[in-house]
C-alpha cells in the first residue's frame, strides 16, 4: 500500500533529520538491504550446517569425541542461526517497516504493539523514540 503525502513528507522529514543528527549512520542504513542481509546469514548458517556435518563423522571415525560433539554443536548453532535469518527476512515488497496501528499506536502506549503476539520490530521501537522526541521538542 503506497504512502500517503503526508506520510511520505513526514518520512523525508525523519530522513533529513537523520542525516543531520547523523550522517555516518544515515549512510550505513541507506546502503542497507535487509532481504539481502538475512539471505547471507541464512546462507552461512547453511555453510556452518555442512562443516558441522562433515566434523561430526570425521570425529566418529577418528574416536575423536570431542570433535564429533564440537560438529554437532556447530551444526545445531548453525541450523538455528539459519531458520531464524529466514524467518525473519521481509517479503519481496516489504521495506521491513510497520506501521503502528490501534489505541497503543495513537496514544502513545507501550511500544505500540498491535496484537498479543507481534513482535515489536526495532524499527518500530526507533520510530517510536523519534515520536517521542519529536513531542518533547514542541513538534
């Protein structure tokens, strides 16, 4: 769903702030793909899985009990690294972003959650700072 024009002024508005409270930090998050991000760490948890794997037979066939327990720490470690990097990779489409929404989002209330089980993003929390901020200032 596209942004309105409010929306999209006050996020310029967020973005020249950002540049200008920070500049080596706006530019590191501009350079940001968060698909991308979480596809490497999926992948190299993939990499560990298979190094963890081939430490585990080969501490099997050497009567190496440390080794093969060592494998398999790396590869439990490195499934789970994998799954939640994944899971937690945006949708093509998605920017990452949501939008609070609900009496917590236009009160002011505790992070803005929007239901019992959402997670509450750190984009959220930061845009909920920026909010905060933003009131104390006098708008």
């Amino acid at each position: 769903m596209p942004l309105s024009e409010h929306e999209q002024r006050l996020l310029e508005q967020m973005e020249r702030a950002l540049y200008a409270e920070d500049p080596k930090f706006a530019s590191t998050l501009r350079g940001s793909d968060l698909r991308g991000h979480y596809r490497r760490r999926a992948v190299l948890g993939i990499i560990g899985v298979v190094i963890g794997l081939a430490l585990l037979p080969v501490g099997i066939a050497g009567r190496i009990v440390a080794l093969s327990i060592v494998g398999f720490l790396i590869m439990l470690g490195s499934a789970i690294w994998a799954v939640t990097s994944w899971r937690r990779a945006p949708a093509p489409g998605e920017t990452g972003i949501a939008v609070p929404t609900g009496k917590a989002a236009s009160t002011g209330g505790r992070r803005g959650r929007k239901s019992k089980g959402a997670k509450v993003r750190y984009m959220d929390r930061l845009e909920e700072r920026w909010r905060r901020r933003r009131d104390q200032n006098g708008r």
